[in-house]
C-alpha cells in the first residue's frame, strides 16, 4: 500500500506531539496535585496550629464540655473548617460539626489514625471517608499541652473535595491547554507538510520528465536546507545532461551526414543482426528505408554475406564478400564486412558495400577494346604480312602482280593509320578537359564548309546534296574543329552508306535553346535491332561492307562523343530501306556578344 510522504509526515507530527503532551499532561498532572495537596495541608496545618496555640494560651475556659464545643463552634464557624477538641483518651468534648446534645454518642477517637499519629510525632494527618458527615475528609491533628487545663488533642477536618475541586480545574486547565498544544502542532505539521510534499513532487515531476528525455524543466530554488541541495544538485544534472544530449545529437548528426555523403553504402547491425544504422547510399542501393526496425536476415538472402556478419559480430573475423542484385536493377557489390567495437567483446559488425557494376562495366568495356582494338589492327597487319612474305619468297613475280601487292599492303597500311588516327582522336575527347578553348562560331556557315568540300565526292558518287539551311547565322558554342569533324564524319556516312538513293539532306533548324542538325540519306536505312548500338565503338551492322568502305567503326562513337560533351543530344531515326536520318542537337548561344570563327 502506498503511503504519501504528506501522510507520514502527518503522523510522526502526531506521534511525537502525542507522546510530548501525554509524558506532559502525566508528569505535570501528577506534580500538580502532590503541588497542591502540599499546599492546602500547611494552610491547614497553619490554622490548626493557629488554633492550638490559641487553646493553649488559655484563651478559652475549655474545661466544660459547653465551653469546649462552643469553642469548636466558633473556631469551625471563622475557619470554615470543622473542629474537634477531644481530651486525652480520645473522647469527644467538642465539635463544631456534632450538637452539644449529641455528644455523648460520638464514638471514643482515640483509634483514628491522625489522632495515634499526632500522639506520637506531634502532628497527624489522615484522609478517609467519615461516618460522621458521610464524606471524604482530610483530618490534622495535633496534641493540646492544656485544653483548659487538661491535655488532649485538636483535630481540624475539611472535606477533600476541597483539593480535588481545586486539582480537577488545574487538570482541566492542563487539558485544554494540551489540546490546544496538539492542534497547534498538527496545524504546524500540515503547514510545513504541505510545503515539503509539495517540494519533493516537484523534484520527482522533474526527475520523471530527465527519465523521459526531456531536459527543459528545472526545480525552483526554495528555502536554503537540505531539499533545496538535492534541487540544485537535480537542476545541476538536468544542464549536464541537457549538454551531453546537444554533444550527442550533434556528434550523432555529424555522423550521418558523413555516412550520407558517402557513395558507398554503409549498414551497421548489432549481434542479433539487427540493422541499426545505415546511410543514404545503402538505403538507395537496397531499396529500403531507414526507419524501420529490419533484421539483416530479413534484408539478404546472400548466405556468405549473413555467414560474414555473424562472424564479424561474433567472432571478430573481418571479411570481403562479393554479392550480386538483380532487384530493382542488375548491380555488383562488394561488401567489406568488420567487427564493431573491441575485438575480445565485438558489439556488432559493420558492412561497406561498394557498388563495382561500373567498374566491372569498365572492366569489360577495357576487355572489349582492347580486344577489338587488336582484332581491327591483326586483320591488316596479317593482310601485309602475307603480301610482304609473298614478294619476298616469289622473285619470280611479275612487276604488274608485284605492283597490285605492294597496293594493297598501302591500302591495308592507310587503314591501319586511320584505325590509329581515330583512337587517338577518341582518346583526345575522352580526355576533355576545362582547359579546353571554347569559341563562338556560326553554325550555317560550318554546314556551307562541309557541304563545299564535300562537293568533288557527290559529283563522283552520282549524289546531290541538299543543304537547308536558315538565312540568318546560327551561334553555338564549342570546339569549331570537332562540330566541323562530327559533320563530315555523318555526310561522308551518308554518302559511303546512302549511295543508292538520289540524294542527302543536311537541314540546320533553330530552335528556342538549341540548334538541331539532321543528315537524311536515302540509303538502305539501319534495322531497328541495331539502332542503340551503332554509336558503340566498334560497332557495324556490316562488318564485311564497312571494311570494304574503308570504315573503322569508330566513327559514330566519335561524333557522340563529341555531341555529348557539346551538351547535345545524338539519335537515329531510320526504317530499313527508306533511309537514315542522324540528329543532334547543340546548345544555342543566346544574346550574343561578338560572334567569331567563321571562317
Ligand atoms: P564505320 O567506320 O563502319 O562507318 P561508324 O561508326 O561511322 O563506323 O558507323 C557504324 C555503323 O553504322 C556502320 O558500320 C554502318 O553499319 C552503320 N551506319 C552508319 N551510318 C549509316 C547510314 N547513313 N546508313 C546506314 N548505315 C549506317
């Protein structure tokens, strides 16, 4: 059962208020009346004394029964007492309270036990009920050396109630005294009660809200005693823990963002496999969000990637593992998996996982390269190598046969240059760099260049070339020399590869932003499977033709280079059999200052 400190309180206030007034009103009572008795016996004991004296000095003829109760009468009458004289055997010779006529049947005294004492000490006391008057009385006695010549003994009587009415007024005195005391001390036991209760709540409202986390609340400084240093000593731990919370939340969030900036993904779990901390990129990477509670089983199904988190966690053993997703999208991962906290007593493990699908993309796209690379130079090499052996071995050669050899091997030579020409011009724009000088140039006037140059070929390849072109300049801004490029590289296209039709279109459209310039030829066209592709390097729909034209495939992939790093955009639009259209686009120069580079 629950007891409030109020009530506690309360009642040691009661207690010790209790046993103070009750030992109180015992001792105080009791000393009271011992007080009092004292006091009334020697007032009485004065005034029998009094009397005594006065019998003694012979100021009353005592010696008739008449003049000794008179005496009695009188004395008892002025003191307000009652007085009995008796002679020496203890027989009643006056009493003030007893008529002279009856006398006679008063009992002999001489037994009564003030009067055996007063015989033998001087003085006698005695308290008892009497038969006489039928109540309590006090009775003091004394020897007369010579009541009226004779010796005897005086007794002085009062009812006890005297005392007892004097003594139960001091007693009721005490008691509204002590009542009074005992309300003034629970009246004080509530009003500091209530002060202290109510302080120590407002510690424990205080130390309930730090138990919840929040730190805003403080105990208000009261009155300088013991409560008020566990307040201090509370608000004190309250700023401390207020400043180790702000450390924390700033270190946590230092913390994340760091793991946020990074590419790689990053997941922490404690030993139950638990997921309790991960980074943007790990989120992004799995598909998952971060709030939730998620179990790594639950996430993975890789088993040597769950095996590598329990002995991180578990066994301290750190390990690589190399995993594959398929979901949303095809990615290859490598996962660096470590143990978290000290290595006798791991707390958990952490995995950095790196996304390597570009770099095995890369890896490839190198393999692929320099697989093709070497493909496309050992076809000529091999070619000149053989004519080469043939003039040397046969001196029999005839010259015309001799002639045609060394032909070809200048053909298989001159391939072999522009093969080793269009790498390294790849090579050069893959490399672009800021350091690059960009200048303003019009773009009609470059379409004019290259269509005039191209002029001789038309003529010989029976073709006409249509230029559309707008009237007014067209300003891009670049590398003159490679747009220049990248439209010869798609005519001369055109024309290798468009050559059954009539002719080829080079229109030029200005656009709100940009420029869009289209190669239509009306060749054979590209089958639609092989669209996506053919700005590959390497990549021909004919591999036989395009040889046989002279074509190292790389042209394409060059001008989509430079396309791309123009800030344009390069597509193909073509149906087979009706044709080839090549677009891109260039950004336009707005609000020109001073055009320059037409040449
Ligand atoms: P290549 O040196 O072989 O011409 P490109 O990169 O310039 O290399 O072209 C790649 C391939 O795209 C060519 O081999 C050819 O098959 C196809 N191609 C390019 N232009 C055209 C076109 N105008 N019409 C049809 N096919 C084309």
């Amino acid at each position: 059962m629950r007891v409030s400190l109020r009530l506690k309180w309360m009642a040691a206030h009661l207690l010790v208020g209790s046993l103070v007034l009750l030992f109180f009103v015992l001792f105080l009572g009791s000393q009271l009346e011992g007080y009092f008795e004292e006091r009334f016996e020697n007032r009485w004991k004065r005034e029998l004394e009094l009397a005594r004296e006065f019998v003694e000095a012979g100021g009353e003829d005592l010696r008739t029964p008449v003049a000794a109760d008179r005496w009695a009468d009188r004395v008892g009458d002025l003191l307000g007492m009652r007085f009995t004289l008796m002679d020496s055997a203890g027989r009643v010779i006056g009493d003030s309270e007893v008529d002279l006529s009856r006398l006679q049947e008063v009992e002999n005294h001489s037994d009564r036990p003030e009067v055996i004492e007063a015989l033998a000490t001087g003085f006698g006391k005695s308290r008892r009920y009497s038969t006489t008057v039928g109540f309590d009385l006090f009775y003091l006695a004394a020897p007369i050396g010579s009541p009226g010549g004779l010796g005897g003994i005086i007794r002085a009587a009062v009812p006890s109630s005297e005392i007892d009415e004097s003594l139960s007024e001091i007693k009721r005195l005490i008691w509204l005294a002590t009542g009074f005391g005992f309300a003034l001390v629970l009246i004080a036991g509530y009003a500091t009660s209530a002060s202290l209760t109510e302080r120590v709540k407002q510690m424990a409202v205080t130390a309930k809200l730090f138990a919840q986390g929040d730190f805003s609340n403080r105990v208000a400084s009261g009155a300088d005693d013991e409560i008020s240093d566990l307040g201090k000593a509370l608000n004190q731990m309250g700023d401390d823990l207020q400043r180790s919370l702000v450390q924390i939340t700033q270190e946590r969030d230092q913390l994340q963002t760091i793991l946020d900036g990074m590419v790689e993904g990053v997941m922490v779990t404690d030993r139950s496999g638990n997921i309790v901390l991960t980074n943007n990129s790990f989120e992004q990477i799995f598909q998952v969000s971060g709030d939730g509670d998620l179990e790594a089983s639950s996430l993975f199904r890789d088993p040597d990637l769950l095996e590598a988190l329990i002995c991180a966690s578990r066994q301290s053993i750190d390990t690589v593992v190399s995993l594959e997703l398929s979901n949303p999208v095809r990615k290859a991962l490598k996962a660096h998996v470590a143990t978290l906290g000290p290595a006798d007593e791991p707390v958990g493990a952490v995995a950095v996982f790196h996304d390597t699908t570009e770099l095995q993309h890369l890896e490839k796209v190198r393999r692929d390269f320099v697989a093709n690379v070497s493909h496309e130079l050992r076809t000529p090499l091999t070619a000149i190598k053989g004519y080469v052996e043939t003039l040397l071995d046969a001196s029999a050669i005839e010259a015309e046969q001799k002639n045609t050899f060394l032909n070809k091997v200048l053909r298989h030579a001159d391939r072999m240059a522009k093969l080793v020409d269009d790498l390294l011009n790849l090579s050069k724009l893959e490399s672009f760099g800021p350091e690059t000088e960009l200048e303003q140039f019009d773009l009609t006037n470059v379409c004019l260049r290259v269509a005039e140059n191209f002029s001789g070929l038309f003529r010989t390849s029976n073709l006409e070339l249509k230029l559309n072109l707008p009237d007014a300049p067209v300003l891009v801004q670049g590398v003159h020399a490679e747009v220049e490029s990248a439209l010869n590289n798609l005519i001369e296209n055109a024309v290798k590869y468009g050559g059954e039709g009539e002719n080829v279109t080079v229109s030029l459209a200005d656009l709100d932003d940009h420029v869009q310039v289209s190669i239509v030829d009306q060749g054979p066209g590209i089958p639609v499977d092989h669209q996506p592709r053919i700005f590959e390097r390497f990549y021909r729909v004919d591999r036989g033709r395009s040889r046989e034209l002279g074509g190292t495939g790389l042209g394409l992939s060059i001008v989509k280079h430079i396309v791309q790093r123009h800030g344009g955009r390069i597509w193909v639009e073509s149906n087979l059999g009706q044709g080839a259209a090549f677009h891109f686009t260039l950004p336009r120069v707005l609000n020109a200052q001073a055009p320059s580079g037409n040449q």
